[in-house]
C-alpha cells in the first residue's frame, strides 16, 4: 500500500508527449540574420512549466564572439520588459558554438531576445517559441527508494510507539506487562496499523486526485478536431472546445489569425503507405468550422494533420482520421497540391527524388548518416529536366519552399519552412507587420521581386530514430510541385 502512494509519480514516466505545433516534434529550429550574422538557434523547450529551455546557438559566418539571451512574451504582459540578460558559453572547441539556459515561468508564446557581438559590432534577433507542459517529471528512482523507506520506517516505529505507550505506560519502570496489558498493546498495534493503512489508502485516493486535476490544468492538449466527408465532395473540418486554451485566454490563446494568408493548413496522408498526400486550405464557414470542397482525391484511409497559429503565434497540430471514398472533384488550384509517392514499404532511400514536370530536387546529405536530436541544416537543390538549376521558382505562399516531415508509425510530424519550425504569424509578430491584418501573413517582404536561389536550406533536427518519409514543396511557373524523400535517422 505505501508503494500506492507513489505510483501516480513513477507512473509520469510513461505519459505520451503532446507536443505544441508539431506533433513529436517539440524543439524549436530557427535560421536568421541578426544584423551581419547569419545564426543557426535551437530551443529545446522544457517538458514541464516552469521549466528551463536549453538554448544552441551556431555562428554559420563565424564571426560572432559573444551571445546575450533573455525571454519575454511575444504579446501582452510581459512582452516589453524582459529580465535582466542571460550571457551563452562559448565552446572551448568549437569557437562558432555557443549554449545557455532559460527558465521559461509560464506556458504560452515566448521570444527569446539575442544580442549578438562580434567583428560587425552588437546586433539583436528574437526567435519565437512556444512553451507548454507536455508531461510530468518522474521523481528520481533513488529519491522515491528513499522516500519510500523512510515512510515505512516511520509507519513502524508509529506503530511500535503506540503499541508500547498502550502496553506499558502505566506500569513502574522494570515492571513486567500483565497478560491484560499485552492484549491490550496488541490490540493497540492492530488498531494503529489498520489506521494508518487507511490513512495512506486514503492519502493515495487524494494524491490521485489532486494529481488528475493539477494534470488536466497543466498540460498541454492539442484541440479536438473532427473530420467529415459532406455532400460527396467537401472536407468538413470541426474543432471541438478545448479547455487548456479557454483557460488561457489571457495569453491570447482562442483567437486563430492567418498563417501564410490562409487560417487552417491540412494535410492528408493515405494510410499504410503514405502514397498519397494532399495540402489543403479549408476556408472558416462558422465560428469552428471549416469546409473546403475536395479536388480529385483517391479512396482510402486518411490521416489528417490541421495546422493553426493562434493570436499570440503560438500554435496547434490537431490529428485525426478519416475514410474517404474516391472523390472526382475541381481541379487543383491556388495553393492547394498533391502528390502520389512510392509506397514507403517499397520505397528506398535516395539522393534524388522526381517532381511531375520532370525537373528534380537533390538532397545534399553529404553522405552522413542522419542521427537523432541533432541540429542540421537540410540542404535540397531543385533542378530542371535537363539536370541544371532552375532559375524560375516562385514563392510559395511567402516561401522558398515547404517542407513536411512524417515518421513512419505517425508519431512525428512536422511543417517547417527555410527560416525554421516556427509559424511565419509568430516571426511576423515579432517584426511588428500586424497579425490582426488579413493578408499579413501572406508573403515575405522582397520575395516577389527577385527570383529565388535554387538551393533551399530548412533547418530541423529528428526528434527521434525511424524511418521518415520528406514532402518537399516548391512553386515553379505558377505549378506547386512535390518532391518525395525516405530516410532512416539513426540513434544520436
């Protein structure tokens, strides 16, 4: 019964991770200027709040020789005065590498502030991140042994206390305990033990509650979304109520702005072998509700993946799963795309994959093995027919090019871009363009006036070993192509 008490604890350990945004995914990846230096940051968010966020910095022009760190909110309170700054440790073997930590109080939408020193004089960056609960901490095993001798060592000595003080209180020292007074201790000792066996069943119940609740208000839950199939043709997206979020309103956690000028991003992936893939854009038709009617779409079964921001940047990865009958619908148009990839039981491992107008996209993986937990810049270089670089991309919505990165069994996805895995709502909040603003989030300054490099860099790292499967989008003469990788990530 003592060992009851501490299984809500050691039971933490096994809690899935509900990651905020992506789903498996929780680090933060972001590539930028701050001033002349260009900077490659990770933010490893903590898993419970308050909680210390680790924070990597690499120099990729190599001229930076100082890093200062410090948080504050993106909006509202706390947004305009951040604590006193942080100073990164510079690596005695790597001089372009720098680490610090920051305890992050609260969950929400963060900026970590930089200010950046070197060879081109101070400079700042703010990086957006999302901070939020995704699992109790385990006590430490040695603790919990500890503690749970301790407990039992106090029961007994209890017991012993009050069975003695019943047995021998009243007697003269050196006095020997009548068979009365025997009983009596005995049955002072039973009573004592069944006490506190009560105290500790009871002590459990409580422990459990106080446990559930503090759960339920604590961490993170990504909405509710339930996925219909109307009319024959239309996607019918519906997001359920979410409590963690209506009880952060004052973080601006309820209100959904655009992202990439569109409010909701889905993706639907034909299960088990991934060789479909769908991004679309479902338009709001109710306060909830979402409805986009489908393009030409095979049958089969479907996971879908809906991406929003929220007021404050911070955004959600809702997940569920529908079977769709074969659907003849529009044809392809505005943003919207699709692909039909090998099926990824089939499917190998290559350098190179094929876009549908012929061209290709080549990895540059350098002939690395891809490891786990481990920061790098994904580099693809898009080609024509004719194996030369292309010269016509386009932007696609704002961007150089999208990136989606699922791990075979489901439990990784990720939507990232050239500048990171944060939300581009939340970067342009932190460039004050006006989220509130229809089409703020619609392009990047200056990416419709000159053509696009044919090189495109997303930063990311696996979060975990597997197989994967890359879906590496790009616009070329107004036509949004898909190119399709597999590779395995082995363990760090």
């Amino acid at each position: 019964m003592t060992r009851a008490l501490f299984l809500p604890l050691l039971s933490m350990i096994s809690l899935p991770l509900a990651c905020v945004a992506h789903v498996g995914s929780p680090d933060v990846f972001y590539e930028g200027n701050a001033g002349p230096y260009r900077l490659f940051v990770t933010v490893r968010t903590p898993a419970m709040i308050p909680g210390i966020a680790a924070i990597e910095v690499r120099s990729l022009d190599g001229h930076v020789t100082g890093i200062n760190i410090a948080p504050s909110r993106i909006l509202g309170e706390g947004s305009t005065n951040a604590p006193p700054p942080d100073h990164m440790d510079r690596s005695s073997t790597d001089p372009d590498y720098f680490t610090g930590r920051l305890w992050l109080m609260a969950s929400g939408t963060y900026q970590v502030r930089m200010e950046v020193f070197g060879a081109g004089g101070q400079a700042q960056m703010a990086v957006p991140i999302a901070a939020a609960a995704r699992s109790t901490l385990p006590i430490e095993r040695a603790l919990g042994a500890l503690l749970l001798g301790l407990m039992a060592v106090l029961s007994v000595a209890l017991v012993a206390i009050l069975g003695a003080a019943a047995r021998e209180s009243q007697l003269e020292p050196g006095t020997v305990p009548s068979p009365a007074e025997l009983r009596w201790g005995r049955v002072a000792i039973a009573v004592t033990a069944a006490a506190i066996l009560l105290i500790l069943f009871f002590g459990n119940w409580w422990w459990n509650v106080v446990a559930a609740v503090r759960k339920d208000l604590m961490l993170y839950k990504r909405p509710p979304v339930e996925v219909s199939l109307a009319n024959g043709n239309t996607l019918v997206l519906k997001m359920g109520f979410s409590v963690w979020h209506d009880r952060r309103k004052a973080l601006l956690l309820d209100k959904i702005i655009p992202d990439h000028g569109h409010l909701m991003h889905v993706f639907l992936l034909r299960l088990p072998e991934m060789d479909r893939f769908y991004h679309l854009h479902p338009d709001r038709t109710g306060q909830d509700l979402f409805s986009e009617e489908l393009p030409s779409v095979s049958q089969g079964d479907y996971q879908v993946f809906a991406d929003v921001v929220r007021e404050s940047g911070f955004a959600d990865t809702m997940t569920a799963q529908i079977t769709l009958p074969e659907v003849s619908g529009q044809a392809w148009s505005g943003d919207d795309s699709a692909t039909s990839p090998t099926p990824i039981t089939s499917a190998e491992q290559k350098t190179t994959a094929a876009f549908e107008d012929g061209g290709n996209a080549e990895w540059m993986m350098g002939g690395q093995a891809i490891r786990a937990q481990t920061p790098m810049l994904l580099r693809f270089r898009v080609l024509d027919q004719a194996g030369k670089p292309v010269t016509d991309l386009e932007p696609y919505m704002g961007m150089a090019g999208h990136l989606v990165v699922v791990k075979k069994d489901l439990s990784v996805f990720s939507h990232v871009h050239p500048s990171g895995s944060v939300p581009m709502a939340a970067i342009w909040l932190l460039q004050g363009s006006g989220a509130g603003s229809g089409d703020a989030m619609g392009s990047m300054p200056g990416m419709r006036e000159a053509a696009l490099p044919w090189e495109i860099t997303f930063p990311y790292g696996f979060p975990q070993p597997g197989k994967y499967r890359l879906f590496v989008q790009v616009k070329r003469r107004g036509r949004i192509e898909t190119a399709v990788f597999d590779t395995s990530v082995v363990a760090p």
